[in-house]
C-alpha cells in the first residue's frame, strides 16, 4: 500500500529521516572555517590599497609643493628636505630648465604579506612649474 494525500498526490520523501542532517551538520563550520580568514585577507589587502591611494596622493602633493618652491626662488636642499621629512623613502629628482622646474618623487612600496615577498610598487609622481620673475624687476619695470 502506498501511502498518499487526501486528493490523490503522492508525498515528497528525501529517504528515512534519522539520516536528514547527519552528512550536512559540520559543514557550516568548515565553511567558516575556510571564508573567515579569506575575509580577514580581502579585508587587508583593501587598507593596504586605500593606504596605497593616500601615498601616493602625498607624493603628488609633495611634489607639486616643491616644484612651486623652487620656481619662486627657494633653494633646491630646503625643498628637498621638506619632503624628506615628511616621506623618509621617498626619492627625489629635480630638473631645471630656463623656465621650467620639474620635481619628479618616487617612492618604493613593498607588499605586507610573506606570500608576496620581493614583489615591489613603484609609486610616483612628476610637477612641472614655471619659474616666476623676480617681483621687484615687474615693479620697477612699471614704475618707469
């Protein structure tokens, strides 16, 4: 005899039911077990790359700071040492034309994590300023 609903239908089984859950009942555990630490590694890696973007901002800064510096007639080794003290790694290049000062800073960024080891970015940055005439020569040129 085959058991069946009032209206005919015959009902759904997945087996006996003592051996719902048994294969199933440590899996949520091993799921965890496995995704919290690739969260926690996600996780890093995204502070890593956000403190990546606020490096590289302050190079670009930095440099923008001291091209405009040393167009307005400031020394090469006080700008130079403005940057040092603010980014210790970072390196720094100057060129200077006629009418220009190009600042270019470069900075070394290794990655945090074993794994990775020797595997470097390269973060960097250029400004370009015109130099600025000397203000007393543009006043005196109207004066006259």
């Amino acid at each position: 005899m085959v058991a069946c609903w009032s209206d005919g239908r015959a009902p759904i089984s997945s087996g006996p039911s003592h051996h719902v859950g048994r294969d199933s009942r440590g899996s949520v555990t091993i799921e965890t077990a496995f995704a919290i630490p690739v969260l926690i590694t996600v996780g890093a890696a995204l502070l890593w790359a956000m403190g990546l973007g606020v490096t590289s901002l302050a190079l670009a800064g930095h440099a923008r700071d001291v091209a405009r510096a040393i167009a307005r007639g400031e020394s090469t080794e006080s700008a130079v040492a403005q940057i040092a003290q603010r980014e210790p790694a970072a390196r720094v290049f100057i060129r200077h034309d006629a009418e220009t000062v190009t600042v270019s800073v470069r900075e070394v960024v290794s990655i945090p994590l074993p794994l990775f080891d020797g595997l470097e970015l390269t973060l960097a940055h250029d400004a370009v300023a015109r130099r600025e005439a000397a203000l007393g020569a543009g006043v005196t040129d109207a004066i006259r």
